[in-house]
C-alpha cells in the first residue's frame, strides 16, 4: 500500500479547483483510493486557494483496511509529495506540508497582495522564494508557466495545465500523461486543455 | 463538468455507480435518494452548495419543491409545514442559522415532524473560516432532546442523510445531519443507492393536541418529547451507525465525524494498530449499553472530538452513572478551539499514551515557521467593479474616519480592511443596526452609519429598522443592494427578481417600499458607479436628523460581467474594442485609485526604472469609477474605443 499526496496552491481564479477535480477523476479511474478537500473561502475575491489531493493505492492482493487506508482531507505536516505552486508567494505560505521528500513547482508570476499595496510591502522575488524553499527540499523548480501561457494561448488561463504538465514530466506521480488526458476528455475539457500539459511536459524535459 | 453534466450525474439511477463527491453533494444524492420531497434553505457557508443544487435540480424531479427562504427559521417554519403533511422535508443551514431558527426549533422538537420527516443538514465551522464565530450546535441537540449525526466523509453524508430520514420518521422528531466544513467541502468517493420517488405531502390533518403548542398541549408534548428522546436511545442501541474498530489495548477511543479520520490516520502514523475504537454516528443520544460494552476490556478512554467536549462529558456522564471503572480524558490533551487536524491529534495522543511521533514536529515547524515569515498574507478584497469598494469610497471621501460604522455580515465585511478601514464591530447578521441604534442614543457628535446588504437587510434588518425608527435612533443605514446573495454564491433575494429555480419574475419586493413602510421619512437611491451623486446624497443625508436610509443599488460586478463579457468579447471578434486606459504621461502619480480607491485592475508596473500604474484590461469592467475619481488635471484615466464607426454596422 502506497499514500500519494499532491497540493495544488495559488490564488482565486487561478485553476486551482479545477486541476484538483481532475487529479481526483483521475484517480478513481485508476482504482485509487481518493479523499481531497479545497479550501476557497474567499477565492472569488482573491483569497488563497488550496487543493489537497490524496490517494491510498493499493497492491492487487491488497484489500482495503481502515485502519491504514482512511485518510483526513487535510494532508498532515510534510507529507505532501508534490506541490504545484500556481504563484509563487502561495508557496511560502504552504511550505508546512513540505519536506525533503517533497517536489515543489513554483510559477514564477506573482499577484500582489492588497496588504503589500496599502503598506507598501515588497514580496520577495521568485527565485528567492525557491531558495527559501530548498532549505527544507532540494527538489524545487521554478517555471515559467505564466509567461508561457500567455504566449502559447494569449492569456493565463491554461497555466493550471502547463504546471501539470511539468509534474506529469518528473516521472514521480502515480498518474501517466494518458490517465490525464483521458479523464480531461470525459469531463469535457478542450484540446487546448491538453495541448497546454503536452506543452508544460516538454518545458520539463527541455530543462533536463 | 458543466451544471448540466453534474446534474445529469447527480441524479442517474444506477445503484452502485462510484463518482467522486463534495460532502455537500453526497447530502443532496442522500436526499434524493431517500425520496425528499420538499427542501428548504438560507444560503451559508460551508453548506450553501445543498441549496444551491437543488435550486437547479428542482425542476427535473416532479414532485420535488425548493425554495430559497428569507431566513433559517423561516426556512425550518416552511419545512416542518410541508413535513407536517406527510412530506420528507430537509432544511439547510450553517451552524449559526440555527441560531435564528432555535426559536421554531427547540418547539417543533415538542410536535414532532410526523407524519412526514424534517432533517436539519447543517455545516458547522471549526476555525472560523467563514464565520463569526465556531459554536458547538451539539449543545443544541443536547439542549433540544433532538437526535444528532455525524457523519465523516462523502460516502457517510449520502448514507446518514437517508438514515436521517428514516429516523425522524420513526421516531417523530426532527434529526440534526451536522457535517464540519472539511466534510461538506471535502472530496471522496461516493457509491450510490437506489433513487426513490419523492415522499409527497399529501393532507394537513388537524391534531389540535400534537401542533398546537400552548398551555397544557405544550406541557405534555414536553413529556412526549422526553418519551420518543428515549426511544432514540433504544434506536441508537441498535444502530450501525456506530461502528466499534475492534483492538486489544486497555486504552480505547472514542470520536465521530472529521475527527474519526484524523484519529485513524494519527494512529496508523504512529503505528499503532491495537486501540479500540468507537465511531459515533449518532452523537446525540449517545447509547450507554454501547458505552458500557466498549469500555468492559479498557482501562482507559481517550476522547477525540473537534470542538467543545460533548461527547466527553457524556461519556463521562454514562460512566458515572453506570459505575464504569475506566478513566476518561479529552479535551485537556486536544484543543477545543480550532480546527482539528492529523498533526494534533498524533500530538494529544503521543502525549496520553507516552509514545514518540515519528516526525519531528519541532524541526517542521522551525523550518515552516522561517520560511512562512516572508509571506504576505493574502486578504481578500472586494472585485474588480465592485459596487461596495466605490459606495464605501464615497462616504469615506464625505465623512472622513471621523464616523462610527457598524459593519454587518456579507462581502461589505471586508470594509474592515485597507484601504477603508471602515468597520468598527461585526456580531451577527442584522446586529450592525442595532448596535448602531445603541451607540446613538449615546454618542451625539459624530455621525454614525451603518452597513447592511440586501440580502442581510430582508434576513435580519427590518425588526431593527422600525425599531430604530420608533425609537428615534440617530443614524444613516447604507443598504449596499448589489441583487445578489454574493457572499455566499449570488443566490437570488426576494427583490433580485428571479425565483428560487432561477426563473426570472418581477421583484416581490422593492427595498425602498419596505423602508418607506418602515416609516423613514430620508429615503435616497443612488448608483455607487456615479461618484458625484453618490457623494451628494451621503452629504444630504448628513444634513438631516433621525433615520436615514441610502440605498446603493448596483449588480454585484461579478453578476454583471458573466452576462457583460461575451458581449465584449463578441464585439471584439468584430473588431470593436472598447477598454480603460490610463496614461503614464499624464498620470501624476497621485496614487488614488491605486491606493485609496484600490482596484484590483489597476497594478503598478516598473519601466526604464520608473513606477508607473496601468490597467489590467482583462480585469477592468469598465465601471468608469477610476476615471471619474482621477486627480490628474485632465484625468489620466480614459475609455477608448476602438473602431467605433463600425458599432451602427
Ligand atoms: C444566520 C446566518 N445565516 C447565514 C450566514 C451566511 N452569510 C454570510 S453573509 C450572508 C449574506 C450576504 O448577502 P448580502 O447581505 O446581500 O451581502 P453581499 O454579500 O451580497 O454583499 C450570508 C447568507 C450568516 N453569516 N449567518
């Protein structure tokens, strides 16, 4: 038996929900064990946004167990195995459910919180936000998904996807490109949907 | 998944069919699927989705009724009449709601729902997360002799909404389904039943002893009431909604709801597999045969609950009276405010059981603590366009800081915040008038306003309205009427002019009749889009005496964009631009419709070394409030348009 935990974090309007669902589809089609919660009090007006999705996967001969196979919504401190950070101060507020085990995507674009405005704070700058972060892992990457969103499809809204994409590309979730984009096609999703995870793979592996 | 697509999943019949759903989505497959016929709700967060749901499945289900009502009791009242016929009946509700409901409430429990079937699905709120305040609505179960569940995920919430059903039939007393926010808002698998044709109300009969609670008939429907609570502690005894996780340890738990699954996963995090433990469905009454068996082999009880410690003193209460020889903790090992989580119940149970956790808690804690010190809390803020943030603009530009303001609950909470800062208490729905009211009869040499929104003003605001007005409060009331219920949802008010399933009707009500009626005599609408008249009708109000009211009416900019954006994105495609820009060489750099006005769609931008603001245009909604607020001589702000010729094409 096997626990896989992914949180999605950015800001109202940003997708979040939206890659969370799919993560979710696409696990109960592979036969996982899935539980998540989202956190979006306030997402329409530019609050946080979180996504919590976990899996309890389980070996052929397995049968479910509650002893070992309930989980809470929540994930507990540091277990999560990857974060898709969709702006990158979101990151530093989630870095509790990180550890050295951990995978961190960090967009590198960044809203500005109405706070910084009125008392004229200075948010510290993606990179330094990643450095920050690679104190607790070592697997921290930044990625453009912003700027190459809005080059690729003219606006933001596909970087939920790109960020998927590069995720999918690391080789380390339970989930292969065809899971995704199956479970894209069911919900209803465009092409676009998948070109953007097609294009966010190949940012990665040009990285590598 | 389009709201087509879910509705289509939502209500298949195929029994055994395994989708993934909200908590709240599995109450209303639960309903469904227990033939409710009747359902009744006041939006609130964390359980508006069941209402909302239903406003859009109503009327695939012949037979099945929705409304959105004006307010929880209101909603529970219109309920119980519909169960009161013989109808299935469920009311939702967040936890505070039942504040506003406990009057119908404590006496419905005296009647008793039959010959239909009430259920109270109600979200609470542990840690605040979108109320003012966490309270432990157990105690109104307790407080009521009204049969309370609890369930602990999706799967759960489906189940005991139908078991909740078939209770509250059986036992003739309405049962209280009360989820946490992680639970409503949560996701899991779900495996569906059978759906049943909606459970009708069919004839009122006339039962003078059962319904009409007044003098004797009162009394002794107390003690029916104390008789069929008892039959809810036999039922409960048999119930498998309590299920014992069996184990051969001395030191046994006891839990229920979200707290089950952060027990089970502290306990599989600290590998310890040998604990009994005991999951209350029903909560409320706790059955003492069960208490009694679970505890034979244990010397100790551990109780992990979120919030109060309920089920604590009433296991402890059970053992006391039962003579139990076993020791029971709680509460002094977790904390009874908050949110619980898997890290503090490891944290309560390490402590109780003098066991090591496998993380170390400090280190994660040091290192998050270190890193999370450079974020910038996100407040929310009020939208691009946002009517409230130019109402509020206004007034402030009028009165300065130097004004009392009684805030109130809904978006305009946010006026607490910067840049405005204009919010000096928040209680409860309706209370900011009230309290207001008070401080006038007072404080005489500052003007005092308050807010409240349309939604907040039909729920809670008119009782405290005449009463102001009777008694000669001193004050002005600015009812922010964006139409929409927006806080939770833009669910539709009586005056927004769309029926409860979103057909569209005239208004049923008009706001400034209502106040008119409520005899104010200073009655002012204004349009917060258009500063100057706005600014003019808060200092005329400032001029009078008494109660005044303002009305600033204008759709909640969200609303007003869903219909607004195609058609501007459609006039694009035919090369029609229209859009907002502000001017860098005209621009001063005032900052006041970046700062004090502080729109979201205006940001700042750096160029060859220099600041600058522009506009965002895929966030502007053209609201014009900028442009009219700009301080540069000849503002810096302006609409262009961009091949307007080609509009009279
Ligand atoms: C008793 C009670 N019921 C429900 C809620 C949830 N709730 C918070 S604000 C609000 C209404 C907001 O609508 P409105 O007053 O029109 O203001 P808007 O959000 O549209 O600005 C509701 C239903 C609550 N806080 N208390």
């Amino acid at each position: 038996m096997k626990k896989y935990n992914i949180l999605v974090a950015g800001v109202g309007g940003q997708g979040v929900i939206t890659v969370g669902r799919l993560l979710k589809r696409a696990g109960l089609r592979k036969g996982y064990i899935v539980v998540g919660t989202e956190t979006r009090g306030a997402s329409q007006r530019e609050g946080p946004v979180d996504s919590a999705v976990r899996y309890v996967i389980l070996e052929d001969d397995e049968k479910f167990d509650p002893r070992r196979c309930t989980l809470s919504p929540i994930i507990p401190m540091g277990d999560a195995d990857m974060v898709m950070c969709l702006e990158s101060n979101e990151a530093l507020r989630v870095s509790e459910y990180i550890s050295s085990k951990s995978y961190v995507l960090i967009n590198d674009y960044q809203i500005l919180p109405t706070r910084a405005r009125s008392f004229g704070l200075k948010m510290p700058p993606t990179d330094t936000i990643a450095n920050l972060l690679k104190k607790i892992t070592p697997n921290v990457r930044v990625v453009n998904a912003s700027a190459v969103s809005e080059r690729e499809f003219g606006d933001l809204t596909k970087v939920n996807m790109i960020m998927l994409g590069v995720a999918l590309a690391l080789g380390v979730m339970p989930l292969s490109f065809e899971d995704i984009e199956v479970t894209l096609r069911e919900m209803g999703f465009s092409e676009d949907n998948i070109r953007a995870i097609r294009i966010g793979m190949k940012l990665m592996e040009g990285e590598v | 998944m389009s709201m087509e697509e879910f509705i289509e999943e939502i209500l298949v019949d195929e029994p055994g069919k395994k989708v993934i759903l909200s908590g709240n989505e599995a109450i209303v497959r639960g309903a469904i699927e227990a033939g409710v016929s009747f359902v009744t709700t006041y939006p609130g967060t964390p359980a508006s989705e069941i209402g909302d749901i239903f406003s859009h499945i109503c009327r695939k289900i012949s037979g099945l009724y929705f409304e959105y009502s004006t307010n929880e009791i209101v909603a529970i009242e219109t309920a119980v009449g519909a169960a009161w016929t013989g109808a299935r009946a469920l009311v939702a509700m967040k936890h505070v709601g039942l504040n506003v409901a406990a009057d119908a409430f404590f006496t419905i429990c005296y009647s008793g729902p039959n010959p239909g079937a009430l259920v109270i699905a109600h979200g609470s709120d542990p840690g605040c997360y979108s109320s003012q305040n966490e309270q432990d609505n157990r105690y109104y179960a307790l407080h009521a002799h009204c049969p309370l569940v609890q369930p602990s995920n999706p799967q759960e919430c489906k189940d005991f909404t139908i078991a909740a059903f078939e209770m509250s039939e059986k036992l003739d007393l309405p049962v209280i389904l009360d989820a946490n926010m992680r639970t409503l808002h949560g996701l899991g698998e779900v495996t569906y039943g059978p759906i049943n044709p909606p459970r009708e109300g069919k004839r009122f009969v006339r039962s003078q002893f059962k319904y009409v609670n007044a003098g004797f008939v009162a009394l002794s429907n107390k003690k029916r009431l104390l008789d069929r609570f008892r039959k809810a502690e036999e039922y409960a005894e048999k119930s498998d909604l309590n299920r014992v996780f069996e184990g051969g340890s001395s030191t046994g738990i006891i839990t229920a709801g979200g707290a089950f699954n952060y027990v089970m996963e502290a306990l599989d995090s600290l590998g310890l597999y040998d604990l009994p433990v005991l999951k209350l469905g029903i909560v409320h009454p706790i059955p003492r045969g069960l208490i009694k068996r679970f505890s034979e082999n244990l010397e100790r009880i551990i109780v992990v609950e979120e919030l109060e410690g309920f089920i604590e003193s009433d296991v402890k209460r059970i053992a006391f009276e039962l003579g139990l020889d076993v020791e029971i903790v709680g509460k002094e090992y977790f904390p009874a405010y908050g949110e619980l989580n898997v890290d503090l119940v490891v944290q309560g149970l390490s402590k109780v059981l003098g066991v090591k956790p496998k993380k170390n808690y400090d280190e994660i804690r040091k290192l998050a603590t270190e890193v999370k010190s450079k974020y910038i809390p996100r407040d929310p803020i009020f939208c691009p366009g946002c009517p409230h943030r130019a109402t509020l603009y206004a007034i402030k530009k009028v009165v300065g800081d130097n004004a009392i303001f009684g805030g109130d609950i809904g978006c305009y909470t946010l006026a607490a915040l910067p840049p405005f800062n204009m919010t000096d208490f928040v209680i409860c729905m309706g209370a900011g008038l009230s309290i207001a009211a008070g401080i006038s009869h007072i404080i005489k040499d500052k003007p005092i306003i308050a807010f409240i929104g349309d939604s907040t003003f039909l729920h809670a605001g008119i009782p405290g309205l005449i009463n102001a007005v009777y008694n000669n409060a001193n004050l002005i009331l600015v009812i922010l009427d964006n139409r929409w219920v927006a806080m939770t949802g833009h669910q539709p008010t009586p005056a927004t002019g769309i029926s409860s399933t979103h057909e569209p009707t005239s208004p049923a009500v008009k706001l400034e009749e209502i106040v008119r009626a409520c005899g104010v005599r200073f009655v002012k609408v204004f349009d917060p889009y258009n500063v100057r008249s706005a600014m003019e009708a808060i200092s005329e109000a400032l001029e009078h005496e008494g109660v005044r009211v303002l009305i600033a009416r204008r759709e909640c900019a969200l609303q007003a964009e869903r219909r607004e954006k195609p058609r501007r994105l459609e006039l694009q495609k035919r090369g029609i631009a229209a859009y907002y820009i502000l001017e860098p060489e005209r621009c001063q750099m005032c900052e006041e419709c970046y700062k004090n006005f502080g729109c979201p769609a205006i940001k700042k931008s750096i160029i060859d070394g220099e600041e600058i603001l522009y506009i965002e245009t895929a966030r502007c909604t053209h609201c014009d409030v900028c442009r009219q607020i700009c301080k540069s001589g000849g503002p810096a702000i302006r609409k262009t348009i961009v091949n307007p010729h080609l509009l009279g094409v």
